[in-house]
C-alpha cells in the first residue's frame, strides 16, 4: 500500500515484540516515535487510518489475553469499504500484512451492530436503533460469525442470547469500535501541529492539577495539540490499555506488563468539620482502598445518612450546609488556615496517593517533557482551596 503520491515517509511500521515476533502494520504512523520524520499530511486527509501504535496495542492486547489465534481471526479492522487495515496469519515467528493471504477485512460497522445485539437483546431492536432492515443485521451477523469462525449468539423468538464465545467477543467489539473513534476524532491531525498528547485525569483532579497541567502543555509543547479526558480512574486504565489515552492520573493504579507506574504526588485524607456547624457526618468514598481502611477503623460512621462520591461537590456542601468528613489535605488548607474548617483532633488519618499512569510502549521524549512539567506544577502548587470555593 503506498502512503500517497509522491510520499517516502509512511508506509509501513514493524513492531517487534519481546519474543522477537514482528508485525508489519500498513498505516500513519507517529512522527516522532517510527519514521522520525513528519507525516504526509496529503495523506493523512486522504486516508485516515488507525494510529499504528494504537493498532498494536490492540493486537498486544488479543495476544496476552488469549493468545496468538483470536490475534489470527483479527485479520483487519475496517471502517467500510475504502478504508481497512490489514493483519495477516501467523507465519512461524512473524505477521505479514501481505492481504493474499488474510481472508476477509472486518468492517467496523459489524463490531458496532454486534454490540447493537447485545444492548438491545434481539436483532429487531438492533435493525431499528440502527435503521436498517432486521435482514441487514441478520446478514451482517452471518458475515461477523463467518470471520471469526464462531457462533456468537443463540437466536430464538424471546430474542438473541449470547454464546460463551460471544460473551468473549464483547470486550474486542468495543475496543475495536472505540480506537477506531480516537481515531476519528484524531485525524486529520489540526493544521499546523505534528502530533496529539492524550492525557487523562480523574474527576477530583481535574482543578486545579488537570487546569494548570493543561496550561503549561499549551504553553511549553506548542508542536502537540492536547486532549483532555476527565473520567473515573476504572475508564481511564481501559483507555490507556487500549491506547487510546498517552498517560492518566488516577488514585488506584492497575500494574500490567509495559505499564509504567509512578507515584507523583502523597496526600492524606483527614477528617475535618465546619467550625460554625459540625454536624452532620459526611460520608465521601473515596474509593475501595478508603472504604475498607475507613469502614475497619469508624465502624460506627460507615453507614452515614449522607454520602457523596466526589470530594469537590461534598466539600461545597458541607461549606454551605455544615458538617463533617474527609478530604484531601491540599484542598482543605486555606479553609483550615483561615478557621472556616477545623481538624478533627485524634482522627484516624488514610493516605491517598496520586499515580501517573503510562505504557512504556507509548515512550517518548515529548511524553516526558509533560511528565516534567506535571512534576512542576505540583511542585510549585501545593494550596488547591480556593478552586473549590462556593463563598468566593
């Protein structure tokens, strides 16, 4: 496959893994981590491919998982007609992205109706949130099972229920279906930049260390644009596993192989109350670690009538309303000095750490450069109150 006319720079990747199997993948690849030159961008608008190194996460993936035949079955990852990438057969110790011998591409659009299926539980449903014909989605299926070589549903007239080999394929489908849409949402990369950084950060992170560790990407890394993905620390290990996100920020780590994990910031959960109005006790899960440390030391607090499950927005009610609970050190700081809040005297205290969160696959000297400027801004940083301040 050529990159394009007049176009030396991109046309194929080879990943080799540990074992010194190698992949060779026909794509875009990233400037600074394959070709070491910029991409074409005539090429780039022409035909918007995967990202190879997202590709090969994906195919890491399928092989640690279940080994080297459901990598054999992903022959290819598609996005219709004229767009698909092509994986080929094992062949002793390599994969050729020769398409002689690969079979039939899967299109995306069978991935996304077999999670239709799913969802809605009979083809009829499927075919109407997906308007088409309930045939279409019958052809479709026939197509998908064809490919992997496997059944994936039972069909009867109470609707479509899952085999265990479909239950299998749930995980995959959505993988493919959400890789290809960072993929869509990536490219054409915006004029002017060579690449994008994906960062991601839990909700109580999000201001001011997501904030001020945004402003200074923009500012010292004006070659990448930047995206920004605030979700739940669970969300953002899938989308790092997928690679779909470059880095994260999350309180609870997962440690895989190739993840690098790296303790970047140590907090203490402390228990304060409103001066004016101590009570009630309010109860913020702060996730599973807390909740077990928690629940073993305040047996008699575990079952609080009031509970929230985001710092920040418990925080802004008990300013408001009153009460007690436990927050992060940095956010409360201000309101200690001040004398708004009060520390609880003889409290038990939890530590609750903060992880920076990467594949070591997805290196750089790019990547590492925002991973210095985090440590800055956390480093110059440490009084985050006044953020959350409703009374402000």
């Amino acid at each position: 496959m050529e990159a394009g006319d007049g176009c030396s720079v991109v046309r194929r990747a080879r990943w080799e893994s540990e074992n010194s199997d190698t992949l060779d993948i026909y794509g875009i690849c990233r400037p600074h981590r394959t070709c070491g030159e910029g991409a074409c961008p005539r090429w780039v608008a022409k035909r918007p491919l995967f990202l190879i190194d997202r590709v090969v996460s994906i195919l890491r993936l399928l092989r640690s998982r279940t080994g080297a035949s459901p990598l054999a079955t992903a022959r290819s990852l598609a996005t219709g007609s004229s767009t698909v990438i092509k994986v080929g057969e094992r062949r002793g110790c390599s994969y050729n992205a020769d398409t002689s011998h690969t079979g039939h591409p899967m299109d995306i659009d069978l991935a996304r109706t077999f999670l239709e299926i799913v969802r809605h539980g009979s083809l009829a449903a499927a075919a109407e949130k997906l308007h088409v014909t309930q045939t279409a989605i019958t052809a479709r299926v026939q197509k998908l099972e064809s490919q992997l070589g496997s059944t994936l549903f039972v069909r009867n007239r109470a609707g479509a229920r899952l085999t265990p080999n479909g239950e299998a394929f749930v995980v995959y489908a959505n993988q493919l279906v959400q890789t290809w849409e960072a993929a869509r949402r990536d490219l054409p990369l915006p004029e002017g930049y060579r690449d994008v950084l994906h960062i991601g950060g839990e909700v109580s992170l999000c201001n001011p260390l997501m904030l001020s560790w945004a402003a200074e990407l923009r500012e010292k890394i004006p070659s990448h644009a930047l995206r920004m993905d605030i979700r739940d620390g669970e969300h953002l290990l899938r989308q790092l596993e997928l690679g779909v996100l470059d880095a994260a920020l999350v309180y609870q780590p997962e440690y895989w192989p190739r993840l690098q994990v790296e303790q970047v910031l140590e907090e203490k959960l402390i228990l304060v109350r409103l001066a004016s109005k101590p009570d009630p006790y309010v109860y913020i899960d702060w996730g599973p670690d807390f909740r077990r440390q928690h629940d073993a030391a305040l047996p008699e607090k575990a079952k609080a009538a009031l509970s929230f499950n985001l710092g920040p927005l418990a925080l802004q009610y008990l300013l408001e309303h009153g009460g007690s609970g436990y927050f992060r050190t940095r956010v409360v700081k201000s309101y200690l000095e001040s004398g708004v809040l009060e520390a609880v005297a003889k409290a038990p205290e939890f530590s609750y750490p903060t992880y920076l969160v990467y594949s070591r696959d997805r290196d750089s000297a790019t990547l590492q450069q925002a991973f210095d400027l985090l440590r800055e801004v956390i480093k110059i940083d440490d009084d985050w109150s006044q953020r959350w301040n409703p009374l402000g």
